[in-house]
C-alpha cells in the first residue's frame, strides 16, 4: 500500500500535471474546429506537423484528469460531504471518456497528411460518427462538465479550501464550454488558466493536509481553509 507521502506526490502530479496539460495543448494545438466537419479539422492541422506532434504529446497529461478527480473529491471533503462524493464519482467516469476523444488528435493528424486527402477525411468523419465516440463525447465532456460543478459548489460550501477557489472551478467550467462553443479562444484560454490556479491552490491543500493530518483527512483542512478565506 503506498505511503500518505506517495499519494501526495501522487496529487499533486495528477492536479498540476492534467491543468497544465490543458492550457499547454491548447495554446501549442494549431487549430481548434469546434463543431466544424471532418474536412475542416483535417484541412485546419495540414501543414502544421511540429505543432499537431507537440500538442499530441500534450495529450498525455491530460490523462492525468482521471486520477485527479479523485484527489479534486478529497480535497472537497468527499468522505464527509456527500456532494463531494457525487462530483468525484462524475468527473473520474466522465474523465475515462478523454482517451476515446485523444485519440482523435493523432487521427487527423495523420488524416492531414494524406494524399488525395478524401479517403483519410472519410475515416476521420466515420470515427467521429461512431455510436462509441457519441457517447464518450457526451459522457467526457458533459460528465466533466457537471463533476467539476458539483465539486466547486462543494469546495465553496465545506470550505476546505479558500471559497474562490471553488468558485474558479466552477467559472473555468462556464469558461472552456462557452469558450469552445462560439470559437473563441482568448476565452478557452482564460478558463484553462484559471483551472491551473485553482488546481495549484488545491495541491498546496493537499500539502498543508499532509503536514497537518498525515493520515490525509479532508476535514483536516477546514480550519486552516477558513483562515485563508
């Protein structure tokens, strides 16, 4: 069984590793289509082989969300709130769903680069058709979407943690959709950067509980949360 000090180093690499994953493939990404067809997603990454390689293996800590959402659950007092405890549930299935929609960058990274290009877009069109890749795209974005609500909400109500960084949960959530679905990458951006200082503020809750309660107890972390607030 690991020691406390693992699944704290354990912590704070999923958190500070899967938001900066975040931001960095966003901003190195050459092109974000959203809701745009598979020629469009194909044609935006043509020509852009270093950058699509990049924020391909940028793809990899955002994977880190999974293990992150349980250690987001902890930090919102998942073993004493029960809303806690239904945001990490959320967010860690909906997070299994990022593999299925990764996949898809390497995909039409290699569709990009096809000549004639038709049957490559064809491909990309069928994955992204798929009755598979429907549901992970609803269970990864939407299930995300609401567990990190949820664990905002629940973060600014137990307060182990300064309130504003449940409430910067929360907004970098209204952010990223919002962002992406008008096209508008300055507010992308702005709700993944957010996701980082919140996500920072959480890891350093996970240290001052370790410090202080090394038997990693959320409840630990109320009174020094409050002070902060």
């Amino acid at each position: 069984m690991l020691s406390s000090k693992w699944r704290l180093l354990g912590g704070i690499v999923a958190l500070l590793g899967s938001a900066i994953g975040q931001l960095a493939q966003y901003l190195v990404a050459p092109a974000h289509v959203s809701g745009g067809t598979a020629a469009d997603q194909v044609a935006a990454v043509a020509g852009h082989d270093s950058r699509i390689n990049a924020a391909i293996w940028l793809d990899l800590p955002i994977l880190l969300v999974i293990p992150a959402a349980l250690y987001l659950g902890l930090v919102a007092g998942a073993r004493t709130s029960r809303l806690a405890a239904t945001g990490a549930a959320i967010t860690f299935v909906g997070s299994l769903g990022a593999g299925y929609l990764l996949a898809l960058d390497p995909l039409i990274a290699l569709a990009g680069r096809v000549e004639p290009r038709d049957g490559a877009v064809a491909l990309v069109s069928a994955y992204e058709s798929s009755a598979v890749a429907n549901v992970m795209v609803v269970v990864g974005v939407l299930g995300t979407a609401l567990g990190y609500i949820l664990l905002g909400v629940a973060m600014f109500r137990t307060r182990t943690v300064a309130r504003w960084v449940g409430l910067a949960v929360v907004v970098s959530v209204v952010l990223e959709v919002g962002g992406q679905a008008v096209g508008i990458d300055a507010v992308a951006v702005a709700a993944y950067v957010i996701r980082v200082v919140a996500f920072v503020m959480c890891a350093a809750a996970l240290v001052r509980l370790r410090r202080e309660a090394p038997g990693l107890a959320p409840s630990a972390l109320a009174p020094a949360a409050a002070a902060a607030a």
